[in-house]
C-alpha cells in the first residue's frame, strides 16, 4: 500500500492530548493512536541536530506507523545516522511491529525509542512477539512517565502555555505497565535476524560498535538420555530503569521457569561476548549454589580480555565447573541452523574466521593457565 504521503500535524488540541495519552492499562472508545515524533541526526561534534518533530493519527485502516514510516522514506535521505523518537498512545500492533522491525533492518542507519503511554493488547501472544521483534532490531521501548508526557505537552500539544494536569493513578498505572513490559521482554526470542547475528557474533579480533552481548542457549536434562528441554536467544535489557546484561537475563529467567530441585541440567551458551567481570562473578556464584546446573560457555570474542578483573571472572567461572570454549566454524554452524532465522540459507563463514578463532583460543589458554 503506497499512499499519498501525507504531511505531518505540528500539534494536536490539549482535549485530545488528555484523552488518547491517559495511561490507564484497559481503556475503551480509544481506537486511534496518535504518534508524536521527533527525527534527529548528528552534527557537527557529534551533538544531535533536530530535523524535524511532529504528530500523525490513524487514518481509516492505515495505521500512525505506517503514516510515519511513508513519509520518512519519502523526506529523509537514506546516507545519514538518525535517531527517531515515538511518544505514542498505544504501543504497536502486530502488523505494524513487524512492519517497523523490517524497517529498522533495512535502514541500520536509523535508531528507533518508542515511548507508549499504553500497551496495546498486551496479554495476547502476537502482540507481546511483535514488541520482542522490534527489540530484536534494536528498537528501544518504553513506557511513558512523568517527564515523557510532560514533554510531549510542551513540544507536541496547543497548550496555551499552561502547565499539564496529571492524570489520576498514573503512578499505579506507570508501574503496572512497566512490569507487564519487562515481564515481555524477559522472555527469551526464538531466533534472531541474520543481519544480527553475522554483525554480532563476527569474531574479529578488534570489534567496534558492537556494544550489545547476544545469548544464545539451550538447557537440557541429564540422565540416561539428553533431553532438550529450551532453546532461544537473549540480548542485554539496557534502558534507564534497567541494566541488565544477557547473561543476568537468563539466569533470571532459568531460576523463574526451568530449575527444580534434585534435576540435572546442562547449559550451553553461544555468546557475542565473554562475560564481563561482574557477569562472570555472579554466574559463578550461581553455579556454586546450583551444583547440578552444569554450563558450558562458547563465546565468538573476549571481552575487555587483557582487563586483570575481566580475566580473573573467566577463571573463577572455570573453578567454579564451568567450561569456557571460543567459537569456531561448527559453534557458527550450529547457531546458524538453531538460532537464526535463515530462510533456508546455509551458513557462509566470513573472512578470517579460522584465523582470528585460533588467535582467541590462544589469548584464551594464556588467561586460564
């Protein structure tokens, strides 16, 4: 669908403003989402530059999103770095989730924070995938709070230079949405983009402007046969509520819905990065206190790797049972098939992988002794 572009709002009226922003979790009669944005670039010394803000609402059956994303493609030039900022009614639907995922795949130039006053259904399972998509693509969501809806009054709504009224509950409100978003956050991914994962887990020996760890694991049972139990992927939670690494993703999630008592589990992570110092201290401390929990760890790279607390994390996981191995071509392979959505393709090594493999076994045997 290629409709006519249209031009954004400057503003919308206050009554407007009050009634399709108010952030209680279950609201009837608000069928429109209205989508407040701003498009920035980087200028000179690396300062943002504004570009361009302003509003767009439903129309008929094309989605604010998609109003958006048509008249970014038709008014932004693809060779420049933009951050978009969304202050929005609702969070994204499915459709216009997955929408905006492809979107942010095909422009990696474009960094996307979407700020939702509401969780658009938010107990439905392709709702909550397709938010879990657009983090998968770097997208950052949030919810709205105070300073969030004060801004979009002042910079987005004809107010007549008064002040915001608040509305009732938006305390309780503000931390309700907030878990039910954490809570589908949390949840592992099934796989991740290809893009991702060839940016990510390429195992170079110096790897900028990959400030993300992925996690991709499988737990199975031990006994007399293995049993796949789960596999998926996890990346770090890093937003202003929240600081949370990977590898403290899944041991959150593992303890919540996998350990029992008197089981045996062998876990097995593929990871961008090694484990930070912090992360390594704590899932040493976690194997300690879980002896049948065995983990095996292969990473694509070594984090920080000639950082004395950073190499001292490595060893101490190593007594505490823990296996740490570097990746190579059949761990790629391996992921490829179980953690990527390949659309079929096979996986093609890129240049250097077996070199720069041989050269991080070396860094890491020198670091365990």
């Amino acid at each position: 669908m290629n409709p006519q572009i249209r031009i954004p709002m400057e503003r919308m009226y206050s009554e407007t403003f009050y009634y399709h922003f108010e952030s209680k979790p279950y609201l009837s009669y608000r069928k429109n989402t209205w989508l407040c944005f701003e498009v920035e670039t980087v200028g000179k010394n690396r300062s943002l530059v504004l570009l361009q803000r302003g509003v767009f609402r439903n129309q008929t059956s094309y989605y604010a999103e998609m109003w958006f994303l048509s008249w970014f493609r038709e008014n932004m030039p693809r060779n420049k770095n933009y951050r978009v900022t969304w202050y929005i009614s609702w969070s994204p639907c499915a459709y216009c989730a997955e929408q905006v995922a492809e979107f942010l795949s095909a422009h990696p130039k474009v960094s996307l924070t979407i700020y939702a006053a509401r969780l658009y259904y938010f107990w439905v399972p392709g709702y909550r995938q397709g938010l879990r998509r657009l983090v998968e693509e770097g997208a950052r969501v949030e919810i709205m709070n105070y300073e969030e809806f004060d801004y979009c009054w002042k910079n987005f709504v004809c107010n007549n230079g008064k002040p915001i009224r608040w509305w009732v509950g938006l305390d309780e409100n503000y931390e309700f949405l907030t878990s039910q978003l954490d809570e589908i956050l949390r949840i592992p991914m099934e796989r991740m983009p290809q893009k991702k994962f060839r940016f990510h887990f390429q195992n170079l020996h110096l790897a900028y402007d990959r400030n993300t760890t992925w996690l991709c694991f499988k737990v199975e049972t031990v006994g007399r046969n293995c049993l796949l139990l789960k596999r998926g992927v996890f990346q770090n939670q890093v937003t202003p509520r929240i600081n949370c690494h990977a590898e403290m993703c899944f041991l959150s999630w593992f303890l919540e819905n996998m350990l029992l008592h008197g089981k045996h589990y062998q876990v097995t992570w593929f990871i961008s990065w090694s484990p930070c110092a912090d992360c390594a201290k704590q899932v040493a401390e976690f194997l300690s206190a879980h002896p049948k929990v065995s983990l095996t760890i292969y990473a694509a790279r070594l984090y920080y790797l000639h950082d004395s607390d950073t190499q001292w994390g490595l060893r101490q996981l190593c007594e505490e049972g823990a296996h740490v191995m570097i990746m190579s071509y059949d761990e790629f392979d391996y992921c490829w098939e179980n953690f990527v959505y390949t659309n079929n393709e096979p996986f093609e090594p890129w240049v250097g992988l077996h070199e720069n493999y041989e050269l991080m076994v070396t860094k890491l045997d020198a670091i365990l002794g």
